[in-house]
C-alpha cells in the first residue's frame, strides 16, 4: 500500500503492525501539522488508526531521542477523547513503552507532570480552542515543553522513513494512572512567591467563571476556593459538549457577560477547553480582550521579579507598555507556544506569553497555563486595589482586529512582497510571515499563515477601530489582488 505523508514523502509499506495485529494506516490529506503535532476533524482525518500509528512512531523515537522512561498521556474533555487516548495508549504499549494515563486534565498540567517526572516526553489528546468536532494529538519533549523546530523536524523524518519498532507479548508498556497531577500543578502555582495568597484571601473577591464545558471546570473551581474567592461558574461539567464555539474572544462571551453582571462579579474569566488560555470581563460585563490578560498577569510579576519579557510577534502593545512601565526589555518572538517559550529561556525572561490569553511563568514552568494567569490577574487586582476595569485604564488603550481568510499558502511569498510595497512601513519582520510597524502611529499589521487551520490570518492594531480595520481592509485587498 502507498501512502502520502502529510509533508509530502511518499513511503511504501504492506501495513503496520500494532500490538502484532496488521492494521492498515493512511495520513490523509488535509490533517493539519504543526510544529507540536497534528489536528484534524474526527472521522474525516482523524481515526484511533492514525492516533495508534503516530503514538508508536513517537514512542520509538523518544525512546531512541531520550533513552527509557514512560511517556505521559492526558486529554481534554472532548467526547472523542477517550477513543483517542486509548488508541494513543496502545500504540505507546506496542512498542514497549510504559504510560502513565493522566486522563481529564489541563495541557498545562500535563507538560509539568512530564517536566517533574522522569518521563521521556507526552501526549495531549486536545484540540485547545477548535469546535467539538476536531481533535488533535500534541506532542511533548521530556523537558515538559511542545517539541521545538528541531525535534519535530527529526521526528517527522522518522516518521517518513522509519517503521514503529513493535515489541512481543511479553515486552508490552504497562499502564499506570495517576490522579495527583492536577493537585500537584495547584499546589505549585498556591507556592509561587508572585502570590500574597493571604491577601487574595482576605480581599474575597467576586469572580464569575466559564470553562465551556471544557477540562477545566473542576481545577477552576479548586484553584477560586483555594484563593477565597466568591465564585459561580457556567459550563462547569467537562462533557465536552460545548454550548458555542470554545475559543474565549470577545464574540463568544455573551453569557458570560451576562453572569458577571447577574452575580455583581468582580472580574469574569473565560477558559479555553485544554485550559491553557484566559480571556477577562470586567466588573461592568465588558470583554477586555485576551491581550489583557497577559498585560496584567506580568505587571503582578514585574511588580515582584523584575526581568525580561516575550511575547510573539501579533500581541498588543499593551505588554510593550507593561514592560516599559517597569524598566525590563520586551523581546518578540516568532508566533507560537514553543517559540515563546524556547525564547524565554535563551533570554531569561521571567514571565512571558501570547496575545491569545496564554501567559508562561518562568518560575512554574514553560508553557501557557490558564490557572496560573487567572491567579497573578486576580492578584493584580488586589495590587492595585482597583476594579478591573480601572486596573485596564491605567494602560494605554489600543484596538486589534484579528481576521481569517481562504489564501493559498504558495502564493503568501508573492503577497508578502506586494503588501511591503503596498503600504510601507516604517518597521519590517519577516521572522514570522510579515509583520510592518508604524511606531510613531502605535500601528502594526501581521501576516502569516495559521499553524492549527487552514487559513491565512490577518492582525492588526491601532490607537483606534477604524485604523486598524483599515490596514486589515487594506491588506485583504492586497491578497485579492494576488490571486
């Protein structure tokens, strides 16, 4: 049978044998691949074959990479997570590595389970943001952190050229569960020196909370009861069946919104379904916008550890404006998790993190953490004594807009000339896509293509609304006009 990988090598191979049962494999066409791993739509790329196929790939490569050890597996609540996972289970069996079945739990906590253990890397069966009908496998260094550039660029080459090296009925990996890495994780982040947990106590503040019937529902309840807060929550249940699109923007907090204003709430928080993200309303029902989070969540550190920042390339200005206020440097990154977090170690940053509500604390660890950032937010709020609100207006206010579109990622190379001669920019990065600056109008614009969809996005910022949709406008009609 001859198959297509997904970066375009084609292999020859009869079958591959998990646990000594021939099972014919396909990577389909269409499967999204990222530096962290595939996603998909289940039933259409996505099928407990495929899951099965990589997991051993990935155990025998890690193996080989990283010497014995178990690898970890953890999923979020989506209802095709439990097929997934056992798939991904028997894979890692089949060529004789041990697992340790996290089940139900946050990414975050997965990656620091996997760095405080011996493990020699994981798997997180999750999605994050995308609707119930996708799902997706991501991949974890033994470091606790997604694989970088180079470790994923190896092991899609395994995966190219190599077979899974299955084992006999007597050398299969066991499997262990373990129900402590969540209570571990919380008590980490109660831990941390950035926190007056006796004062967040003592303040009790009011927070309405919406984990979308995602994973994290039940930490989220924990972490606000273990921080005195006074809390009600929507979408508590993890089931998986989420009531709108997951991702926790500024159009999908209507409910949200209206509970804080129903409850008098201090502050709303919004959890993404894999628990690694954090969108704010304020005390009024207002979205903040995820810029926000990170914003805040570094000035409570600044406030405490001086040091550098990171953020990506498509963040606000807002952090740029946090940093200066404490006199440490921002350093930008290209997009993504890894790329951030791999940055913040070369520059020992203290605290770092997305424009997408994902803030990374050195001093935890090195990979988005929706807990943490909900944390150092309400702890910034007890700082400054303010209302959320007010805590955001004491921050230069700028508007983003973030639009997707269908482009051909052949043709980006042409657009991205015509956009560079089409509105010239006083500041130009092409560490990412294309990113041009007009400092002197706090404006910028952003263009690459997605790691997690198929489409093309475009991010703007300006001191106002119609700025900032005037350069996406702009830019639109420029990609129009390439194709």
């Amino acid at each position: 049978m001859k198959f297509r990988f997904p970066w375009g090598v084609e292999k020859t191979h009869s079958f591959y044998a998990i646990a000594g049962v021939p099972v014919p494999i396909v990577l389909p066409e269409g499967l999204m691949v990222s530096v962290s791993g595939v996603r998909g739509k289940v039933g259409v790329q996505l099928t407990p074959e495929l899951f099965a196929g990589i997991a051993g790939a990935f155990g025998t490569f890690m193996r080989r990479e990283r010497g014995d050890g178990p690898i970890y597996v953890g999923r979020d609540s989506r209802t095709s997570g439990p097929m997934f996972s056992r798939a991904v289970i028997a894979g890692l069996q089949s060529v004789g590595v041990d697992v340790v079945d996290l089940g139900v739990v946050p990414t975050p906590t997965l990656l620091l389970a996997v760095e405080e253990s011996d493990a020699i890397g994981g798997m997180g069966v999750t999605a994050s943001h995308n609707p119930a009908e996708w799902n997706a496998l991501k991949l974890v260094d033994g470091a606790g952190i997604f694989l970088d550039a180079d470790l994923s660029a190896r092991f899609r080459t395994f995966l190219s050229e190599e077979d899974p090296v299955r084992v006999g009925w007597d050398q299969l990996g066991t499997v262990r569960e373990d129900n402590a890495a969540w209570p571990v994780h919380l008590a980490a982040i109660l831990a941390l020196p950035h926190l007056d947990v006796g004062g967040l106590r003592a303040r009790r503040l009011k927070v309405a909370v919406d984990c979308v019937h995602g994973a994290g529902g039940p930490v989220m309840a924990q972490l606000l009861e273990a921080l005195g807060c006074d809390f009600q929550g929507i979408g508590m249940d993890p089931d998986g069946l989420f009531p709108r699109d997951p991702e926790p923007t500024a159009a999908n907090l209507a409910a949200l919104s209206a509970l804080v204003q129903e409850t008098g709430a201090d502050i709303g928080l919004a959890i993404d379904p894999d628990v690694d993200r954090l969108s704010l309303v304020d005390e009024t029902g207002a979205a903040m916008g995820e810029d926000l989070t990170l914003a805040l969540a570094s000035a409570a550190v600044l406030r405490r550890t001086p040091g550098s920042v990171v953020t990506n390339l498509s963040t606000s200005q807002v952090v740029e404006d946090v940093a200066r206020a404490f006199g440490v440097p921002l350093v930008r990154s290209a997009v993504g998790e890894v790329n951030v977090a791999r940055r913040m170690q070369a520059e020992s940053a203290v605290v770092g993190g997305e424009g997408n509500g994902g803030v990374i604390l050195s001093a935890l660890h090195h990979t988005r953490d929706a807990p943490l950032a909900a944390a150092l937010v309400l702890q910034h709020l007890v700082d400054e004594g303010l209302t959320a609100s007010a805590a955001a207006a004491k921050w230069p206010t700028y508007d983003i807009v973030k639009v997707k579109v269908d482009f051909p990622r052949e043709s980006l190379a042409d657009a991205y000339v015509a956009l560079e001669a089409d509105l010239a920019a006083g500041e130009v990065d092409r560490t990412d896509g294309l990113r041009l600056a007009w400092p002197g109008r706090g404006a910028w614009l952003h263009v690459r293509p997605s790691g997690t969809e198929p489409i093309v996005r475009l991010i703007a910022e300006a001191r106002d609304a119609s700025a900032a949709q005037a350069l996406v406008d702009r830019a639109a009609a420029v990609l129009g006009g390439v194709i």
